[in-house]
C-alpha cells in the first residue's frame, strides 16, 4: 500500500544508547518531517527535508540528528538517548502543488520511544 | 499563546448528536489542516483548506481568513467517530510545508 513507512514501532533505550528511526515514502514526495507528540502538547517539527540533499531544523532538533539518504528515505538518530526524548516520533511527507500550497500530507503510523 | 487554538479540549456526544470542534489561529496562513488520530495513534488527513468549505461524508469543514477560524462538523455522529482531531496550519510564523499544530480535541461518542 502507497503510504508512509516508520520502523521500529515499539523501542526501550536506556539512557545513553543511540538508535535511528527509519522512515520511507513511495509517493515521490519531495517533502518530509519529523514530529514528535507529547501529552497535552501538539505535535512539534524535529527537523525537515524539503527536497532531496537539503534538512533543517525544526522547533525541538536538540538531540536529534537527520539523514535524508534519498528522495525515498528520512532517517530521524538518537545519538545519546535521554528520558525527556522518551515521546511518539512521527514521519509524515507531502508535496508542493500550485498557489504555495502543499499537498498529500500522509503520516507513518508513529514510533513509540521509552527511554529509561 | 499558542498559534493554533483549538475548543473543546473534550468533548462527549451521543450517537447522532451534531459536533462541532473549533480552531483559531493568530497568523497568517496559507492553509489549514483538519487530521483525525485514532486510539492506535495513526493520524490521517482529513482536510486541507485555503478558503470556503469543504465535505467529505459526514463530515464539514470550513474556514473564515478574515476571522482566523476553522470549523469542523460531524453530522449524524456515531461511536467510531471517536478520535482525537487535530488542527494544523501551513505557513504562519513558518515557512513553507511544516505544519503547526493544535493540540487536539479528545471525541468520545457514546451509542
């Protein structure tokens, strides 16, 4: 099914441990985001990539680092993971169309991270 | 202040009630974005909206640019209308595609 895929679904870090969230699209978007999603709070941009070889930061990047390997993946790394990171993580992508408007925004179904 | 104001935070209906979720923004915006989060937490695009109304089903959308304020209706209500909806908008103190987010509106439909 077209869409956007998150891997892992599920993680436990103990506090330290570095890991990378993996996302992929197959709709040949050139936009992609990380969000994060607390209680009471909305979700908050990591980092984006609005085309191929670019990313830049978002509202919360602090701990975090991105990879866009390819026009497919984005990739979202811990590199030293801290309980106030502990949140589901959100891949989504979409597409620019006319008027500066963007379109297709389609979201993974969502990592949940503990770290402990 | 937050960007993105939604009302109600909850909200709890009986089945076939009239819903409507409320948002306000306090920038200016290319557009707005209604997206449902079920209990799994899976989150889908309902609608994207520049001006006007839109439909889809049962539910409505609408937007006011002068005002700064969003509608979404559900009519005829029923139990697996119950999710948590999301309001975004695009552009605003931000640039381009990234989205700012309301925090949410918690629907509990009861049969």
């Amino acid at each position: 099914n077209a869409g956007v895929t998150q891997t892992p679904k599920f993680q436990v870090l103990k506090t330290g441990q570095s890991m990378t969230l993996q996302c992929a699209q197959d709709m040949n978007h050139n936009s992609m985001y990380w969000y994060r999603q607390d209680p009471g709070m909305g979700l908050r941009l990591i980092y984006y990539s609005a085309s191929e070889g670019t990313t830049d930061k978002g509202e919360v990047p602090n701990g975090y680092n991105v990879s866009r390997l390819n026009k497919r993946e984005f990739s979202l790394r811990l590199e030293s993971a801290a309980p106030s990171q502990t949140s589901v993580y959100f891949c989504a992508s979409s597409e620019a169309g006319p008027g500066d408007l963007y379109y297709g925004y389609t979201f993974g179904s969502g990592t949940r991270l503990t770290v402990v | 202040k937050n960007e993105v104001e939604q009302s109600p935070q909850n909200l709890t209906a009986q089945e076939g009630e009239f819903i409507t979720i409320n948002c306000s923004y306090s920038v200016g915006i290319s557009a707005l974005h209604w997206l449902q989060q079920h209990p799994g937490g899976g989150i889908v695009s309902l609608f994207m909206l520049s001006s006007g109304k839109k439909k889809h089903g049962r539910l409505i959308a609408t937007i006011n640019i002068q005002e700064k304020h969003s509608s979404l209706h559900i009519t005829a209500s029923h139990p697996r209308d119950s999710a948590v909806y999301i309001c975004a908008v695009e552009g605003g103190e931000t640039s381009g595609s990234r989205l700012t987010f309301g925090e949410g509106t918690q629907l509990t439909v009861n049969p």
